[in-house]
C-alpha cells in the first residue's frame, strides 16, 4: 500500500506538461487579445493584425507540432513561457505602435530561428568547443565596431544603425548570448585550465566596453553574469569577493568624478519630487499601473501607452495596466522559475558547459527582469533595460530566445540521440 | 558534476531576493495605490488639473450639488447653495482639503485596488455620494452670518445627521476668483479654503460656563444653594477676573442666566484644577475626532501650567483653551441627547455605479459626556436662559435651549471685537436640532450670534417641524 | 450582439487573467517541481578493496582534492585535479587533466583523452580501478528513429551486488560464453546458462539445461516460467531482481 502510493507520487512527479491542451489555451488568449485590439481599433489596419496574430499563432503549432509530435520532446515549460511572454510582447507592440507590428513579428521569428540555430548548435559538445574561440573573439569585435561607428540613443552608445535606419542593432543584447556561450566550459577544460584569466579578461573588455557606451544596465548585467560564472567555474569566492569590492569601488570612484554619470541616478527614490522633470516616465508608470487594478483595464484601454518608450523601458507598467497586476506578477515569477529548474538539472546535464550556460542564460534573464521591474518602480536605481521577452526590439528578442536555447539545452531529452544512450 | 550542482545551490539566493523583491513590490503597489491612482497626473481621472471622473454629489434632499457632464465638473444652478455648500463639496483641484471632493475622493471615483479605475471607465463616472446637509438650509445660515465671518452648524442630535455646515467667507466654485484671492489684502478672503466648521478652533468664551457648571454639578454638592457675590471682578492671586457687570449675590441659575464671571471663576477655584480637568477629558477635549473621513481641528484644554488667575479666567472660557465648533455641537448634542453624545455624520450613503449602494449612514453612539442626571440639569439651565434672560421672543415657538459666548481675542483696549458664539438646542420633540454659531470678531453673544441662529433654526422649523 | 460585446468586454478581463495564471503557473510549477532521473551510468570498482563507486553524471572529475566528484584523497599519487570521465556521443571516455602522474588505461598511459570500454582498467596514479558501463554509451547509431524508451517502466534486470541495471530488449542470453548479453565469467556458469525473453503471456525466463540449474525466487527452474515484478533469478552466486 504504501509503496504503490510512493510509486503514484514519483509518477506524477516527473511529469511534464502536457503541451497541446495549454498551446490551445495560449491560442485562445492571443485570439482574444488580437479581438480586444480589434474592437478597441488601436490597431487601424485589420489586416496587419490578422497577420501578425495568425503568422504568430502558425508558427507556434508548427514549432510544437514538429518538436512534440516529429522529434518527440516531452517537456515544453520553457517554449510555452517563451511563446506566451512573446506572445504579451507582440500584442501590446501591435496594439501601441500599429506601425512597426510586422517589424516586431520579424524580430519575433528570428528569435525563434536563433533558439532553433542555437539548440542545433548545442547539439554536439565537441562543435560547441570549437566555436567557443571565434565567438570570444566576435563579440569583442562586435563591442569594439559599436563603440567606434554607433549611434547615441538616450545617452547610450549601444546601437549600430546600417542603410538609413533600415536596420538596427543593439550589439550589447547579441553579445549576452555570445558572453554566457564563452563563459560555459567543460568540466574537462575547467579542470585543464584552472585559472580564470582568460575569462577574467574577455568578461573586463566587454564590459569595459559597455561602461564605455554608457550603457550602465547592460554593464551590470554583464557583471552579474560574470560574477554567476565565474563562481560556478571555480568556486573561488575569495577571487570574486575581490573582483566585486573592486567593481564597487570603481563603481564608487565613477560616481564620485563623473558627476553627470550620478546625475543619471539623482532621482532614484524621488520620482515623486520630480514627477514632471526626470522622474515623469516612472510616476506615470507608478499612476497607471495601480489605475490598472489587478485584471487591467482591457488592451488598448490603457494611458501609459502615450508616454515614451512605453513598450520598451515601461513595459513593466504597461503589462500592469492593461493585462492586470495579477498577470504582471505571474509573469515575473517564470523568470524564477527557469532559474529554479537549471539548479535543478545542473547535476544531470550533459556536460558542465550545459549546466554553466542554463544557469547563466536563467539568472541573467532573471537579472535583467528585477533591473527592469525594480528600476522602473523605483525600488532600485533606474537603468532602463528591457524586459526579456515582452519589451518591443529586435535584437532583444533575439537575445532572449538565444539564451533560453541554453536552458532548454540542460535537459538530456532535448536531444533524441542522448535519450536513447543507455539501450543495449 | 555534482560540485558544479553544489555551487548552483548558491543561485537560490539571487532567487528568493527576487521572490522578496516581488512581495515588497507588491506591499508598496498595495499600500500606495489609493494615493498613487488619485494623483492629478493620472490623465483617467484628471484632466488638467481637474478631477471629472468623480460621481455625482447630492444633498439630503437629492439635488445635485456637483456632477460631470460633458467631461467637466458641473455644480448647482444656484450661486447661493453653490457659495454656501462649497466647504461640504469641496473643489475638484484639492484646494479645500476637508471637502468631500477631496477627502471621499476614492470612494467618489469608486477606484478600488483590485478592480482599478476599469468600473470609472465603464461607466464614465464613479460612485454617487449623498450629503447629510440641506442645501436650501446652508444658504439660508450663510445669508445670516451677513458680512460675517463665521461658520453654523446644525446637527440632529438624536441620529447624528449634520443638516446644515457653512463656512464664510467662501467663494462660487463656478467662477473662482483666484486672483482676488491671491492679492488678497483686505482680509475678505482668510482662509477661504478652511472649512471653519471642522477645521477651525476658537476661544469658547462664555459657552464654556456650560462646561464649568457640568463639572461643578458633579463635584459640588451644594452648588445649587450657593450664594456667590460679585463686585464686578473677582481678585485671585493679586490679578483679577473682570466681569460684564456689578451682578450682586446671586445664585447658580441665575449666575449662568447673566454669565456672571466672578462667580465661574470662583466656581472653578472651587473646583480646582484636576476635578475640571476630568470634565473636560471626558468631554473629549485634547482628543481626536473624525466626521467620516473628515478630522476635526483638536479641542485643547491644557492647565498643567496654570496658575490659580489662570485657572480663574479658565473657568469662564478664556486662558489657552480653544473649541471647535463641531466638537461643541457634539457636547451641545449630548447634553440634549440625556448624555450620550452621537457621532455625527456628512456623508448619508453612497451609491456605486450600478446602484447598489455600498455605504450608509448610521447612527452611532460617542463618548458618555454627562451623566443623564447632570444632562438634565444641564438642559434646564440652558432653557431657563432662554426662558429667563434671553428671551423667548429671540427664538420664536422654538422652545429653545441654549447659552451665549464673546470670547475676547484681544487684550487691547480697541483690539479685534470678540467672537461671538451660541449653542443651543431646540426641546420640541419634533425639532430634535441642536446648533452652533461662530461669528468672527462678531462683537456680543447674544446682539450678534443669537439672530443668526434665530434664522437658522426658524428655517430648520420650517423644513422639518410639524 | 451588442450585449454580447458589452458582456465579452467585462467578461474578458477575468478570461485573460484566469488564462495566462493558469498557463504561467502550470509551466512555472511543472519547473519548479521536474527533477533529473538518478540512475547509475557506470561504476568504478577499486581493486585494491572492491569498493565501488557509482557515477551518476555525464561528467565526473576525479582527483584528491575535496572538490572533485570523486575524491580519492588517501592516494598521494593523485593529482589533485587529476582526471575527467565523461559520456559523449561516442561513448566514455577518460581525460586527462595534466596530472602529474598520468592516466592509464589497461595499462597504457594516455595523451590526453582516450575513449574506454567496458570493463577497462584505468590507473590514476597507483588508484586503479575497474569501469563498467552501465548500458550507457554504447553507440545506437542503428536504434536511430526508434521509438523513444521510458526507462523507468522498462523491464530490467537488477545486479542485487551492485545495483546496476540491465536493460531489456527482446531476448537476453546469461552465460559465461562472450556473446551473451550478460556474461558471467563465473565457474559454475555455463556457456549459454539462462535466457529471458519476451512471449505472448509476456516475460519468461528458461533455463538451458545446465547442471547447476536457474532458480527463480529460490525454486529451480524447469523450463521456462513467467516472470513478474520482484521476481529474483538466481544464476551460480549472481542473484538478479527482475523489475518491470
């Protein structure tokens, strides 16, 4: 008796999500987003929704269709998050800016094409080895050409504009996939190569790099990230417990002799003394998110859309107060949730280099959100990053499906073959 | 492997931060969203400046004091009521912080934290507030005050219910003379923005004697047979207290008839400091009142360090000790009321959008001032003022209770004239009113403040007498 | 229709909220609650004192010092990050992390990697210890487009000694004989000992007329008998646990 229950619990317990019943459900939310943004006519064009809404929804089931029911993956979680925050993201972008609709659906599907690329990459440990050089050495230079032809964007040198504005990157969310893929090693190699110099020094040039654009939040980040890798790698927290006092106290010298660099964070827990000058963004944020209540006001009903970069720096705030504080909640607890799962799988993985990646990719993500969440809401200073996912932007969205790729990749069962090791 | 798994362990903590981050996130959402979502700046509410989404204001009668329409806020036709009742209504811009527009301004606009402003929205206004006061009554009491400054208050002193609040000086809300207001040097407009009645406090002056003699009712036993003499002013301690006139010996009535100061100072001597003390405790002075959401001003009767003059001129309502006419409509209340003061109340109910109605005003009993014996000795002090001194005929088929005041403000001889106070109440069963009357600088009690409350409470007859 | 837009609009802001809760915390729970499946890849047997160890991972640092996986402090020899044993596609395959005294595999020392086999004998320094792959590993190049296998209900036999798992197909051959499926270098075993295999009343071991003889929970087997879960087949001083 007791057995057989301790048999059913462990069943249970291991069992992921059944994807197709929750895929109808998101299907059935986007389709009632997509009539809420039609009936409130935000979006003016019925055709560019039915398209945004109907290619987004294909290729949803088609990615499912081919992952579940041609390559037999079992677990889901981390696609139907992505796809469902994608999903607010593409909404709201569609709903607030009915112009660049098709511009963020492209962003979307290549995001989803990096996270295919980059599971397929993933695949074979001894190709990811051989990347690891190139990509180090890539995104050095991909700082570097920013940091010499970019563009200033709100006080930050962080974008690459080619062909008159057709195309623009933001190299600094390319680059935090490029960072965690140099970061994460093999135990093999780890073991080889004790020190961490090497690292040390790639981690020093692209965030000196970035403290040099201006781009603080990306930085920090960046030193986060760095700071998560470098103790998985060598658990050597005398090394880190130097690096950090010495980030804080450049960090302090900084502030001290670059006052227009503390400047920037003078507001930070006075945004209501400043509420028309530079804190306005936030207290609009603050005013409209709680005018939402805990269910929102419905998409395209909202007031904070009117103010600037409402769906990038504010996204935060607009998902409050459309969608409802409830969901704006849930949403950020799946940031934890990966989190939770890749310490969970660090030890089952199959290669150090996975365990390192998933974990770095889930607190980087979760990094990034608390940066944007708190930073807009003034409980910690404001950086004005985006949030993973839901902020409108290409080479964000790129980023963020890139570096769930390393953590889908955590689990042995994303790829058949390692599945099958073991048969006789 | 199962190192590397060890020092993922540590992520935990950025986690559980995040989670704690979350919560707190939450709190502050939670416990600042009333203030937040209320901010001029929130553009679903406000625009410029103004607050629109607010629900309709009625009196007790259901005329509309102040509604939207056509995305304004529009008040009464009538400039009178729009003068008179501006204090209870307040203004949409927060100037006037105890009027209803600004201190029911959640329940107004109906924002609840869990529905947002979506009911607002929805319905294009928020919640229906219904007033206590009588609109026709309030311009009636501003009218008397004439070029006054003061304020009446007419309170049901059985249920509680607040029929007529006034303040003046006011202004029409329709056309703000904000100018005027701003250059100011006259003085007409003094504190234009505090409503007098809740916010204000004023030396009691004589209607404090009501006071003396409860606690003198209570601690002294053979007051009533007490013959004091009066020579025009009472020496203590080498100062003295002045009187009005040289009354003679006379007695306890008699002395609360004419407001005989020698004799209260003496009374009070008498009394001592501690025994005066507790009536005035009891009676809810140096304590904190709310009128709904309102706060009333602070009663303060403080002689910890007075002297025994001091405690003299204390006895008669003078020293530091200051009123708020609300406040003494209550204690007025109570004495009428056998005792038992009742809570008053401004806002009757309110009534959401869909016409449910979600508040309603009910009659709560206070503070026990007075015992129902000393109330009833009170009550018959009061009348026999009436009856006695001031004369029937001032308050005509009124059977009216009540006592006079002219608090001196200054003690230089050609100063600002005193105030002038009355509190009263009406004994007929069917007139179950009590009121009080502040007029600034007015000059005498009863040449001044008695006619205002004559026409008020005529005016109260008339609408609720049978 | 008008109704049902006024109703749709009040109605659909609960529908979103009670939708995305519902999609989110399911994804967030399944995640906070999935757990990796433990299970033996492999074990290393120490010959100087048949102690095993069991592996647990696709990578395994070995060495002295306490932070590796598998921590051999009492061996001077060792280094202190000595070596690395790790599944790959290809199979096992020992590393080794420049140590000072080298990795040896059957008595070869290695360069820097060598792939290993079942029942090789790797030396660190004096440690010398015997592999055995668990089942995992071996290259199932021609299993490719097959069905996928749930291993926790999939019929095993369970080495009572170590607890390692075998895994069963079709048909499984015990024996002393090299081809078997599980070969038992055993006196008292012979060539061909004991067969399970699959029928239509589902699985049976027979016993291939031997002169010691296969029992099955303690009774001597005549012929063939079915098999159920718990069931214990006992061949020479090998005892199994059948587990379905």
């Amino acid at each position: 008796m007791k057995e057989q229950k301790k048999k059913k619990r462990r069943k249970s317990y291991r069992k992921p999500v059944k994807w197709p019943f929750l895929l109808l459900m998101m299907t059935v939310f986007q389709i009632i987003c997509a009539l809420q943004i039609h009936m409130n006519g935000t979006q003016e064009k019925t055709t560019t929704l039915v398209v945004v809404f109907a290619v987004y929804i294909t290729v949803e089931w088609v990615y499912f269709l081919v992952c579940g029911g041609f390559l037999h993956r079992k677990s889901f979680e981390i696609e139907l998050i992505a796809f469902f925050l994608t999903g607010i993201g593409l909404t709201l972008t569609t709903s607030v800016y009915p112009d660049k609709a098709y511009t963020q659906l492209a962003a979307v599907m290549l995001g989803i094409l990096v996270f295919s690329v980059m599971l397929w990459i993933l695949g074979d440990i001894n190709r990811v080895t051989k990347l690891r050089m190139p990509v180090a050495i890539l995104a050095v230079l991909a700082l570097a050409v920013t940091l010499v032809i970019g563009t200033d964007i709100n006080g930050a040198k962080n974008w690459i504009i080619l062909g008159d504005g057709v195309l623009s990157i933001q190299t600094s969310e390319l680059v935090k996939v490029a960072f965690v893929f140099v970061g994460a090693a093999t135990l093999e190699y780890l073991q080889s190569t004790r020190s961490l110099t090497k690292y040390i020094l790639f981690a020093g040039v692209c965030i000196g790099c970035l403290f040099l654009m201006r781009d603080f939040g990306t930085a920090l980040i960046f030193f986060f990230t760095f700071i998560v890798m470098a103790f998985l790698r060598s658990g050597d927290i005398k090394t880190l417990f130097l690096i950090c006092a010495t980030a804080v106290l450049g960090g302090a010298g900084v502030l001290t002799f670059k006052p227009h660099v503390a400047k920037r964070f003078e507001t930070y827990r006075h945004v209501w003394e400043n509420a028309t000058g530079s804190g306005y963004q936030q207290v609009q944020l603050l005013i409209y998110s709680v005018s939402g209540g805990l269910f929102g006001l419905g998409i395209g009903n909202g007031k904070l859309r009117y103010v600037y970069a409402a769906t990038e720096d504010l996204a935060f705030g607009m998902v409050c107060e459309e969608f409802g504080i409830i969901i704006a909640m849930t949403v950020l607890l799946t940031f934890v949730s990966l989190v939770v799962y890749s310490i969970r799988y660090a030890r089952a993985a199959r290669s150090s280099f996975y365990s390192i990646a998933a974990l770095a990719a889930s607190s980087l993500l979760l990094f990034q959100a608390a940066l944007h969440v708190f930073g807009v809401t003034d409980l910690l200073p404001w950086t004005g990053v985006t949030l993973p996912f839901i902020s409108r932007g290409g080479s964000s969205m790129m980023c963020c499906w890139g570096l769930a790729a390393f953590i889908k990749a955590i689990d042995v069962h994303t790829y058949k073959r390692y599945d099958k090791i073991g048969q006789s | 492997m199962k190192t590397l798994s060890r020092r993922a362990w540590l992520l935990y903590i950025p986690a559980v931060a995040f989670l704690a981050g979350l919560c707190i996130l939450f709190y502050t959402f939670y416990t600042n969203a009333d203030n937040w979502s209320m901010r001029k700046a929130n553009r679903h509410l406000y625009t410029s400046g103004t607050l629109i989404a607010a629900g309709n204001i009625t009196d007790e009668t259901g005329a509309i004091l102040a509604k939207t329409a056509d995305g304004k806020r529009q008040y009464n036709e009538s400039r009178s009521i729009r003068t008179a009742t501006l204090h209870v209504v307040g203004d949409a811009q927060g100037f006037i912080a105890t009027g209803v527009q600004t201190s029911y301004k959640d329940e107004l606009t109906g924002y609840t934290f869990a529905n947002g402003i979506y009911d607002i929205k929805k319905y294009g206004k928020g919640n229906d507030l219904q007033l206590a006061v009588n609109a026709e009554l309030c311009a009636e009491a501003y009218k008397a005050l004439g070029n006054n400054k003061g304020t009446v208050g007419v309170m049901n002193y059985r249920t509680g219910q607040l029929v007529c609040v006034t303040s003046k000086p006011a202004y029409d809300i329709q056309n703000r003379p904000s100018q005027d207001i701003a250059n100011d040097k006259t003085g007409e407009y003094e504190g234009v923005y505090l409503n007098r009645f809740f916010s204000g406090v004023y030396t009691p002056g004589s209607t404090f004697k009501v006071i003396t003699s409860a606690s003198a009712i209570d601690n002294i036993a053979d007051i009533d047979t007490q013959k004091l003499k009066c020579t025009g002013a009472h020496t203590i301690d080498g100062g003295s207290v002045k009187c009005l006139g040289k009354h003679g010996t006379l007695g306890f009535e008699r002395a609360l008839n004419v407001s005989c100061n020698s004799f209260f100072a003496q009374v009070a001597l008498q009394l001592g400091t501690e025994k005066l003390t507790a009536t005035t405790d009891a009676l809810g002075f140096n304590q904190n009142f709310t009128v709904g959401k309102i706060r009333l001003a602070k009663s303060t009767f403080d002689l910890s360090a007075a002297s025994k003059l001091d405690l003299g001129w204390a006895g008669i309502g003078q020293y530091t000790t200051l009123v708020n006419p609300c406040h003494m409509l209550m204690i007025v209340g109570a004495i009428a009321n056998g005792g038992t003061s009742v809570q008053p109340y401004l806002v009757k109910s309110i009534t959401n959008q869909t016409g449910k109605t979600v508040l309603e005003a009910k009659t709560e009993a206070g503070l026990q001032m007075f015992s129902a014996s000393t109330a009833k000795k009170l009550q018959e002090l009061l009348r026999s003022n009436v009856e006695n001194y001031y004369g029937d005929s001032k308050f005509r088929k009124l059977e009216m209770c009540g006592k006079t005041g002219t608090a001196e403000v200054s003690t230089d001889e050609g100063g600002d004239k005193p105030h002038a106070w009355f509190v009263g109440f009406s004994q007929r069963k069917d007139l179950p009113y009590a009121i009080v009357v502040v007029v600034e600088n007015g000059g005498g009690g009863s040449s001044v403040a008695i006619p205002v409350a004559n026409k008020t409470m005529q005016k109260v007859a008339e609408l609720y007498g049978k | 229709m008008d109704a049902f837009l006024t109703q749709f609009d009040y109605l659909v802001r609960y529908v979103l909220t009670a939708f995305a809760v519902f999609i989110l915390l399911r994804c967030v729970f399944s995640l906070f609650r999935l757990r990796p499946r433990r299970e033996v890849m492999a074990t290393l047997t120490n010959l100087a004192d048949d102690s095993e160890i069991e592996i647990e991972n696709w990578e395994t640092s070995i060495g002295r010092s306490r932070s590796c996986d598998i921590a051999l402090r009492k061996y001077n020899t060792v280094s202190r990050f000595h070596a690395v044993l790790a599944l790959r596609k290809e199979g096992w395959f020992i590393f080794d992390t420049e140590s000072k005294t080298g990795v040896y595999v059957n008595g070869e020392q290695i360069r820097r990697s060598q792939q290993i086999a079942d029942g090789d004998t790797i030396a660190f320094g004096n440690a010398v210890m015997k592999f055995h792959s668990n089942g995992y590993g071996v290259d199932s190049e021609n299993t490719e487009g097959g069905e996928v296998t749930d291993f926790t209900n999939a019929a095993r036999l369970v080495n009572l000694a170590d607890n390692s798992a075998f895994y069963l197909r079709t048909s499984c051959l015990i024996g002393r004989g090299r081809h078997c499926n599980i070969c038992l270098p055993m006196r008292g075993i012979e060539d061909e000992h004991a067969e399970i295999y699959m029928s239509r009343d589902g699985w049976m071991v027979a016993d291939l007329h031997t002169q010691s003889g296969t029992y099955l929970n303690g009774e001597l087997v005549f012929g063939a008998y079915a098999l159920y879960d718990g069931d214990i087949i006992s061949v020479g001083e090998y005892s199994f646990m059948f587990r379905e």
